[in-house]
C-alpha cells in the first residue's frame, strides 16, 4: 500500500546500525594493523641501523690496521695508502695526521688540506684526537651516514670513515610504503567483514521489522519463524508470545465491545419505543418536561448512534468487516451522497481529471466515510464549504473542506483516535459527538488501502482528504486475504 500520508518531520538522519557496526570493524582493524605497521618499522629500523652502524665499525677497525701498518712499516705516504684501501661504494676514507687532512676520495676535499672536510662533526673529531674511538650518524649532502673515527697514537693520526646509509633509508621508506599499504587493505578487509558481519546480524531485526510492521497495519496473524540460533531462537519465541498476548488482549476488547453494543441494543430499543409514546403526548406536558423530553430524545439519539459505531468498530478489530466491493464511478458516488445527506447544501466540484474516475470499494462504507466527514464538520465548523473530487496519479482524492477554526497540528493525528475529542470539543464549536466519526472514517478508508489526512485548506479552515486507489475501467486489483473475511452476524 502507498503510504498517502506526509511523514512527520525527524530529526537529523543517523548512522545505521549496519553502518556503525561496519565503521566500528573498520576502526578496530585500522589501530590494530597501523599499530602492527608501526611496531614492525620500529623493529626493522632499529634492526637494520643497528646492524649498519656495526658493519661500518668493523669495517673501519679493519682499514684503520691496515693504515696503521702500512704507515709504521713502509716508507709510503698517506695519500697513497689511503688508496690502496678497499671500500664499499659510497664510503669516505679520511686521515688526520700532522696537522692536515687526507682522503682517497676526491668528494671530500683535496688531499692535505688544514680544515676538516664537510659532513665530519666537530665533537667527532674531538672525541677520537682525544684517543676514544667514537661513532656519530650525520648528514652528508643532504643523505644520511655514520661516521666512525678510530684513533691511532703509533702514527700519530686519526682515521675516519664515513658510510652512506642511503640505501638503507631507501629501504626503509619501502618497508614503511608496504606497511602502510598493508594497514589500508586491513582497513578495508575488516570494513568488508563488518559489513558482512553487520548484515547477518541486522536480517533477523529486519524479520522482525516487517513482522512489527504488518501487526501494527492489524494483520494479527504474523509471527517470527522459528530460528537456529539460540540466542535468537529466545527473541523469536518472546516476540510471538507477546504477540499472542496482544491478539488475545485485542480479540477480548473487541468481543466485550460486540457484546456490550449488542446487549445495549435491545434496551435501547425499548426507551427508543418508549420515547416515541412520550412525544406523542408532548403537548400535554409542561414546558420543564418538553425541555426535558427535548433533552432525553437528543442524548438517546447520540447514544444509539455510539452503539451502531461501536458495533462497526469491533468488526474491525475482531478482523471480520466485510467489504462489498465493487467498481464504482467516484464521481457519481460523491455527488449522490453529498446531494441526498446535504440537500444540494454542499457544493461539489468534479475536477476535469475525475471525471470517469472508478475505483473498487465498498460502496456503504465510503458513502458513510462522507457522511462522517460532513457530520464532524457540521458538528465543528459550522458545515461543510466543499467537497472536492481530483485524480493524483493512481490515486482518487475526495477532499471536504470547512471554514471552520481549523485543527492544530498536534492535533492532526490524534482527531482519527477513538473517542477523542480534547481540545476541538470545545474550541471547534463546543457539541459533544461520540469520537468515534473519524475513527471509523480512518478504519474504513484503511480498509481500502488508502490513507487520509487533515490539512489547512487555503484561506482558512480544515481540509480533509482521503485517498483510495483508482482503477481502470473493469480492472479488479487482488486486495489482501483479510478484507474478504465475513462478517459476524450481529
């Protein structure tokens, strides 16, 4: 069924349950592999460093007894031997002797030079002149490198290498891209999970959504079906067992309201007999008494047609109002009705749209849906102005509108509920009717699959409109198992 009704305004739309059960795995999973990723790099970093700044060490106390060697044994100079040295690519070889800097590469200066090279720290120097040998990671053109500096009193000189770690930070920056890579496939590894997992959780609430949602329509006779899991096998088994109840509850309320209206009806008939007699003397009655026998015909009246509306209202709720349906031309059917309850009173307007419009109901009880609607406006707005006949796409509209004061907003739902009446008793014209009008005129046209609403009408005053499905001519749409339950003999 379309719903005809405007929903009510909400509030800002919210996350759904499958989105924060999905985001939350998603969460989960990017602090656990970011937390991996980066314990990983530290590990790696500190490893790989570590395992650099070792060989560079070894490496130079090696070529450093080599120097020393070859300096006490031979009559060779330091350039020379410094030359004859084999290093890995990318290593600087320095030698601080007499005063003056020597290297066998060509980077970092030229040979015998006073001041030390670029990149060779100060607190190094310092450190290994003092006879310490000593290690320090520096920056050399913007890369980064160890320099280690290994003293040698028998020469009377320093040595120094200096290593490039550039491949070592190129290495780094891979492992660190490959555990970041690996943290967002993570990432979305367990958004995908939650989503799945989310959806395995969320279809037995969805179950019990559509089950919830066709009780509330009044089809009484879902239930949950029966479920695997324990845990949802409890939910499903108490969710049908306050079903139960509540249709036990509802069948109760409405056999008690069917027999008290039947019970009522045989004495009601007897004051009804009796009041007849009573006005057929009326003149020899005293005024008090015509006013009082005026008073007791007009709450006799109301209270019979509270017990008729009672008796209409407990077929619905005991599921067995009966629709005679037929195809009917709304035009005709609405111009009918308002000309004969209202006298010609009531004009009608038949928009150009509606003209020839059908639709398949239940021709008395959409004749009292109008009569009900004319009757609340007689008894609050002072009549009805118009009743009005258009065409909304497949829909058939039949609007009523009064001059009347209106209906508050926060009273627009509330108006279709049995036996209210609040504050429109008083305020829209102050007579008292059974509150049962526009309950029945709700229950009718839901009968129908169709909806109906309260609005302003333009200018001032309410507008009532219902909407039923429109057919085309012959066309006989299949309406739902329960509209074609019989009725329980009254």
């Amino acid at each position: 069924m379309t719903n005809r009704l405007p929903a009510p305004p909400g509030r800002g739309r919210r996350f759904g349950l499958r989105s924060r059960v999905s985001a939350a795995f998603a969460a989960a999973g990017a602090a656990l592999s970011l937390a991996l990723a980066v314990t990983t790099y530290a590990l790696v970093h500190h490893y790989l460093l570590a395992r650099a700044e070792n060989s560079a060490v070894t490496s130079t106390y090696s070529n450093a007894l080599v120097v020393k060697r070859d300096l006490a044994n031979s009559a060779s100079n330091v350039g020379e031997v410094l030359s004859s040295l084999s290093n890995e690519q990318g290593t600087a070889v320095l030698m601080y002797q007499g005063g003056k800097w020597y290297s066998a590469s060509v980077a970092v200066g030229d040979t015998g030079r006073a001041l030390p090279p670029a990149g060779l720290p100060p607190a190094l120097i310092r450190m290994v002149s003092s006879g310490t040998p000593a290690r320090q990671r520096v920056t050399v053109q913007g890369q980064p490198a160890v320099a280690v500096g290994v003293p040698l009193a028998e020469v009377g000189g320093d040595y120094f290498e200096i290593y490039s770690l550039s491949e070592l930070a190129r290495t780094l920056d891979l492992i660190a891209g490959v555990l970041l890579g690996c943290a967002l496939a993570t990432t979305l590894g367990g958004l995908l999970i939650g989503r799945w997992a989310s959806g395995r959780v969320v279809r037995p609430l969805a179950r019990i959504t559509e089950v919830a949602a066709a009780i509330a329509t009044g089809a009484l006779d879902q239930r949950l079906p029966p479920a695997d899991d324990p845990d949802l096998a409890v939910l499903a088994r108490s969710f049908n067992e306050m079903v139960d109840a509540l249709e036990q509850r509802m069948r109760r309320d409405a056999r008690f309201a069917s027999d008290v209206s039947h019970e009522l009806r045989s004495p009601l008939t007897t004051v009804q007999a009796s009041l007849e007699l009573l006005r057929g003397s009326e003149r020899n009655l005293p005024p008090e008494g015509q006013k009082a026998l005026e008073l007791l015909s007009a709450e006799i009246g109301r209270f019979s047609a509270m017990v008729q509306d009672l008796l209409e209202m407990s077929r619905f709720d005991a599921g067995a109002a009966n629709l005679d349906l037929e195809e009917v031309a709304l035009d005709d059917l609405v111009v009918n009705t308002v000309a004969t309850y209202t006298g010609d009173a009531v004009w009608v307007s038949v928009l150009p749209d509606a003209k020839d419009l059908w639709t398949l109901c239940d021709r008395r009880r959409l004749q009292r849906v109008l009569v009900n609607l004319l009757d609340n406006a007689g008894a609050h707005a002072g009549g009805a102005l118009c009743v009005r006949v258009e065409r909304r796409g497949d829909e058939a509209v039949i609007m009523v509108d009064d001059a009347g004061p209106g209906v508050r907003p926060a009273e627009r739902k509330a108006i279709f509920e049995r036996f209210y009446r609040g504050a429109a008793a008083g305020r829209r014209g102050g007579t008292s009717g059974t509150g049962l009008g526009l309950a029945l005129v709700a229950e009718h046209i839901k009968a129908h699959q169709g909806g109906v609403e309260v609005t302003d009408r333009p200018g001032g005053g309410a507008r009532f409109i219902v909407c039923i499905p429109a057919i085309p001519r012959n066309g006989v749409p299949v309406l739902p198992s329960r509209q074609r339950a019989q009725a329980v003999p009254e």
